[in-house]
C-alpha cells in the first residue's frame, strides 16, 4: 500500500507514524467536528500522517440496548462533512457488504472489523469499490493467518490494504498483545496497532465492555518501537459519557501529550 495514494493525507514524507482516531461511533455533527478539529491542530504540529475515524453505525453490540447510530446517512454525512472541513481522510467500518458501496461514497478507507475479517463476501464487497481496506485482525486469529485475509483484497486487483492488530483474547474477559505479530503481519502488508481496542476488557457481567485506558501510552510505546506502520487511537473529549467504548478511550485533553513523546520515540528508533 502507498500512504501517499490516500486522497488528502498530509506529512507523508515526515518518518512518523501514520494516525486513525477519532470517537468510536459518530454520535452528532458538533462532536465529530470538535475531536477532528482538535486531532488535526495536534497532528500538524507534529507532522503526523492523519485519518479520521468514526464509526457510522454499531452493528456488534453486548445488548440490544446498547447504542448503534445515528441513522446510516446522517452518519456518513457528518464523516464528509469532517473531511471536507479540514481537508483530511476518514476511516469507517462496514458490516455487511451492502454498506461497502454506500460507505465509500463517503469516506477514503473501509475497515473491517475484527470479528467479521474472515467473512469473504464483506471483504470482497470492501476491496471491489477501490478503497484502501483496513483490515482488522480478530481477535481469534494468529498474525500469520492475515496473509490470507490481505489476499482477499489484493486478489480483487486493489493492492490498497493494511493490517490492524487490536490485541488478542485472553481468557474471557481480557485482551493481550503480542508484539510478535507486528513484523510478521508487516510482511504482508502495512501494520497498525489499535492501542484502544487491545486494552478492551471484554464479556463483563454487566453487559458493557470495560478496559484499560491507563496502559494506553504503555502499548502505544511498545509499538512504536517495534516499528508499526500506523496507530489506532480511539478518542472523545468526554469518555464517560461517550455513547460507545468509553472504557477505554483516550481522554482527548492527553492526545497531544501521548503523541509528542511517541513522536519523540520513533526519531530515536529512525536513528538506529
């Protein structure tokens, strides 16, 4: 995959890191453009590669009361509407492989998540629109397996495809990362770690997902310096009372922070 193929995408020739983040799900226009106007003020000044995340709807859920949009278009549109107000990409998931065309008329990258990365007909449907496809690891598989997801794609003629490690179950009710995967899966295409979503701690008693967000700077450095290509960082400015994987968000107030020293460390590893 070449980053600079992605439309709008900034400092691609700065040596850092490449950023997806943003709020686990859209839940309003005035919120999507608060976080994005934030993340992009960061990561101009540090000269970091970003695309905005937001999921446009939440079709894997504990309960059937928990939270799942907004409405699929008034989603998508407040995910264009991000885009074109600062001149930067976004990133949304798909479920099923009706929403692969519908979402791509909206946004640069569709992302498969975890738990449907070995449904053929969703990847399929993802690679056919000519979209960059992020391609989840679930959190079931071995980073070797990947190969064959990324095949999927490439075998659709669209060589435009990454791999995102977002840690793997431990027990019932944990998550682990194992540092292993990422030069293995950065043999098959560019690697990203989701520093959010491997800090999860999932299958709770109560139905919603808890997690670690005070780890988050420990797995972010720890991927960085093993020399993954991208980081996944899921952020609002009020986790607690997020609509969607408040658990484990990064309060947005320690972004800049987070970013500066993981900035710093990927300088040092460049010099080796």
């Amino acid at each position: 995959m070449n980053l600079k193929q992605i439309p709008q995408l900034k400092h691609t020739n700065s040596g850092n890191f490449f950023l997806l983040a943003g709020p686990c799900a859209i839940e309003n226009e005035d919120m999507a453009l608060r976080i994005a106007e934030r993340v992009v003020e960061i990561t101009d000044k540090l000269e970091i590669p970003y695309i905005f995340k937001g999921s446009f709807k939440k079709a894997n859920r504990s309960r059937i009361d928990s939270f799942t949009g907004i409405g699929d278009e008034k989603a998508l549109k407040i995910l264009r509407k991000v885009s074109e107000t600062f001149n930067i990409p976004t990133v949304t998931d798909i479920h099923e492989s009706s929403d692969a065309q519908l979402a791509a008329e909206y946004v640069d990258v569709l992302q498969i998540p975890a738990f449907l990365v070995r449904q053929t007909d969703l990847v399929v449907a993802a690679a056919e629109t000519g979209k960059v496809v992020n391609l989840k690891k679930g959190q079931f598989m071995s980073p070797e397996s990947m190969k064959h997801a990324v095949k999927k794609v490439t075998d659709c003629n669209n060589e435009q495809v990454m791999v995102t490690d977002r840690g793997t179950m431990f027990g019932y009710q944990d998550m682990i990362v194992d540092f292993r995967g990422i030069p293995t899966m950065r043999e098959f295409a560019p690697t990203v770690l989701d520093v959010t979503h491997s800090l999860q701690q999932p299958n709770q008693s109560s139905g919603v997902t808890g997690g670690r967000p005070d780890m988050i700077e420990t797995i972010a450095r720890a991927g960085v310096v093993n020399n993954v290509d991208g980081l996944f960082i899921e952020t609002h400015f009020d986790p607690a009372n997020a609509k969607s994987d408040g658990a484990n968000m990064l309060d947005l107030q320690y972004l800049e922070k987070l970013l500066s020293n993981l900035v710093a460390i990927r300088k040092t590893v460049n010099s080796f």
